[in-house]
C-alpha cells in the first residue's frame, strides 16, 4: 500500500506551494506540537495490548524483531532521502524537508497495529491510521513540511514496515506471511467498509461569475472574468456498511484551483487606479497592466449514504450522496501596474496639474530607488493590496461513482468520478485610493454568488474493514 502514496507524493511535489498556501489563508498561526506524540499512538497501543494479554499476530519476540527492522529501515530511507534532497522547509529552518520522518513513523506504527490486531477488530486499524493521518497533517499545519513530503513519508512508513515483517518472518520461518499477499478467503457479500486516501483533478466552468466592479461608484467598470484552470484535489474518505449494498460515511476534501484575472484592454486604460481622476487630475498616473493570478483555496465537509454493488469477489462498483459545507479561504489578486508617460506630456497635462497632483509621487518614487525618469517609465509596480475576495462558506452537495478493485482483504485500489455543486457568495473588497491621513486606504465591496459545478476524476488508496 506504500508504493501509490508514494506515487502521489511525487505527483503533487509541484502544486506543494498551492496547497501551503491553502494553510496560510486557513490557519496561519497554527503552532501545536501534538504531532511529536501522536506519530507514537498506535505502537504504544500495540504494545499495550500485547502487555494487556490480547493475543495478535507475533509472539513477543516476533513483534520486538519485526518492529526493530521496521524502525531501523524506515530510519535508513528517510535519513538517507533527506540528507541527499536536502529540500528547504516550509520555515526555513533547515534543510532536510523531504520526507517526513514523523508521518513515516506514524504510518509505520499504524501499519504495526494493522498486522498485529486490525484481523480482530477493524476499529483497531481505523485508529491506528487516523492518529497517522492526524500526524501528517499537523506537520503541514505546524508549516514543517509541505504536502510531498507527508505522502511521501507515509509510503515509506508503510513499506518498512512491510519489508521488516518479511524479514522478521524468514527468521523466525513463519509459513504463512501477510506481509507480501494477503489472504484472499474473504467474500464477495462482505460488508465494504473503508478508509481511503485520494487525489483527483477537478474540472469546472473555465469562466467564474463574478461581480462587476467600478473604480468609483458611477464610473468605469473593471471588466474583469476570472478563469478557472483545473484543480489538484486531495481527500481522505470513510464509510462504516451495514450490509452488503448500503453504509453510511463522510468526507474531508481540500481543493487549490488556478484563478487568472482576464481585463479587456481598453478597461485597462480607462480605469483609475488610484482615484486621481476622481480628485480632479487630467489623467491617472497609473496604468493597470493586469492582475497577478493566484489560487482558490476550498475545503468541503460532507456527510452521506454510500451504495455498494460486488460486480466479484475482486471488483465493486459503488456511489454516493453527500451534503455538506464548503469553506472558500480569502485570496487576493495582487496589481500590475506602471507609471503613465503621459503626465510628462506637457500638451495633455499642464505644469501646473503636474505640480498639483504628480509631483510629489513621482520625485518620493525617483528618491526611494534612485530612478532615472527612464527607469521610472520601464519599471512595473505591484499593490498587493489593490483586491481582495473574503473567505466564505456554503452548503454544498455532492455525488459520484467509483470502481474499486480489492486485491487482499484489507487492501484495494478505486478510480472515481465524483459531482459537487456549491454557490458561495463572493465579496470583493477593492481599494484603488491613495491612503488616507490615518494611513488607511478606504475600500468598496460588491458581492455576487457564484456557482461552482467541479467534476472531478482520480484515484484511491483504499483499507478495507
């Protein structure tokens, strides 16, 4: 099961800013050390119910030399990964990101739980790889580690964990071993209850609706669409069967959609950017260039009944029907701007309006970066504080259809198609004025909902209980 985390890792590397991001807009001041415990959980449950009397897979010296092995690779691929990538962390306090060693060792210590006590009860397993999954995602939260790093860690975990119950039993000659194939006597009517890690690519109109905004209140409209690329989409899902065909289960989704600020032209040239018009002056000082693009950060929490058909005791088909809340984070669409040449156009703006409304920018500009007039003309100027659209959150709900192909007992993968639907109200707050006296710069708000329908295709790794 390592190997597709693994993968997935890999895969998402490039988007790690996109989804760090997503952290800094939805909890940027997160700092809890719970993880530096939590990787722990499931081995000191393991051994406590060893010492407890619960009889699991290993005798005791079985499970001592399978979690030494398991510990002692495990160490061996990280350390060696880490000190040889040498990747910067999200802090920058150091240099040995990639991967992380506390979701290794949390997912090396749920995968110990699993082997020794996940056939007698599931909720055994559950526990484990929650408190795992927990690990990893408070590394990111924490701002230690980016998205790759956690995938990647959790897949190695697992793998050493898998390689040191392979070794421990070829020493102890056990005959029958559930570290490479898994036992395969299990039914094609059993209850399909699981826990699955996913990515997706999501899909969804190329165009946003937006509302419509003006650089004053009856003045000239922006003009602006924002397009949607394709989203990277990361998930864990669950759902408790009661039989066969019907359970019930719940998902948390995280999404980082593209967004590209598109301005006709000739909006561009009319509209005031610093409301020097307004004031009376013959033309703006700044020309707008564009907008920067940046990511929507969007996080879904849904809850639903969930259908299951065995088409064989190897292959399912399942569907779903989710209700739920979607949280958009805040963003902003940074502008581009560049100084106007035409206010050093003596025949459109007079000496005296050049002293009135220009001058002293232009001369606190040439000063701060020692500019020629040249240099002030070439060069382009960003305010990262020109728009800005609030976080919001909106019922949503959501369906979809999967294929699962269940290669062990407790192990399969799935392919899914998955609908969501939501229409959250978007709020725009812009501030195209110069700053006050009090060194605030007032804003305009106009809101519009905006529906947002998301296919999305992907991929699942899945336990199965």
């Amino acid at each position: 099961m390592g190997i597709p985390f693994i993968a997935s890792g890999l895969i998402v590397k490039k988007r790690n800013s996109d989804f760090r991001t997503l952290r800094n807009r939805f909890q940027p001041a997160f700092h809890l050390r719970y993880d530096d415990y939590t990787q722990y959980v499931p081995l000191a449950a393991t051994w406590g119910l060893k010492l407890a009397g619960l009889e699991g897979r290993s005798s005791w010296k079985e499970l001592t030399v399978s979690n030494v092995f398991s510990a002692a690779l495990m160490a061996g691929f990280v350390n060696a990964l880490k000190y040889t990538t040498k990747e910067t962390r999200p802090d920058n306090s150091s240099n040995n990101s990639f991967p992380s060693g506390h979701t290794a060792t949390a997912f090396m210590c749920a995968t110990i739980l699993h082997k020794e006590y996940g056939m007698i009860s599931p909720w055994f397993s559950i526990g484990g790889y929650t408190f795992a999954g927990l690990t990893g995602i408070t590394r990111q939260l924490n701002n230690r580690h980016w998205i790759g790093d956690v995938l990647v860690g959790a897949g190695i975990g697992m793998i050493s964990t898998d390689l040191g119950y392979f070794l421990s039993d070829l020493i102890f000659k056990r005959k029958y071993t559930d570290t490479w194939k898994g036992k395969t006597d299990y039914d094609r009517y059993d209850a399909p209850s699981f826990l699955s890690f996913s990515m997706g690519a999501a899909s969804g109109p190329s165009l946003l609706r937006t509302a419509e905004l003006y650089d004053t209140g009856n003045g000239s409209p922006l003009g602006m669409k924002l397009k949607a690329g394709t989203a990277t989409t990361v998930s864990v899902e669950g759902a408790y069967f009661f039989n066969t065909y019907f359970g019930i289960g719940g998902r948390l989704k995280v999404a980082t959609l593209p967004i590209i600020a598109d301005i006709p032209e000739e909006n561009k040239k009319f509209f005031d950017m610093d409301g020097d018009r307004y004031q009376g002056a013959p033309v703006n000082m700044f020309l707008l260039d564009g907008l920067e693009s940046d990511h929507l950060g969007m996080f879904d929490m849904d809850l639903g009944v969930y259908g299951s058909y065995p088409v064989s005791r190897h292959f399912l088909i399942g569907s779903k029907l989710l209700i739920g809340r979607r949280m958009n984070a805040n963003f902003s669409l940074n502008s581009v701007c560049r100084i106007n040449p035409q206010i050093f156009d003596r025949r459109i703006v007079s000496e005296e309006a050049y002293k009135q409304f220009y001058q002293e920018d232009v001369t606190y500009y040439m000063q701060q970066e020692d500019l020629t007039r040249e240099d002030l003309l070439q060069n382009q100027y960003v305010d990262d504080d020109f728009l800005s659209i609030r976080k919001s959150s909106t019922w949503k709900i959501g369906t979809g259809i999967s294929l699962t192909c269940r290669y062990k007992e407790d192990a399969a993968f799935r392919l899914f198609c998955d609908y969501d639907f939501a229409s959250p109200r978007l709020t725009y707050d812009l501030k195209n004025t110069w700053t006050d006296e009090e060194g605030k710069r007032p804003s305009r708000s106009y809101s519009r909902r905006t529906p947002m329908h998301n296919v999305t295709f992907g991929g699942a790794i899945v336990f199965v209980f």
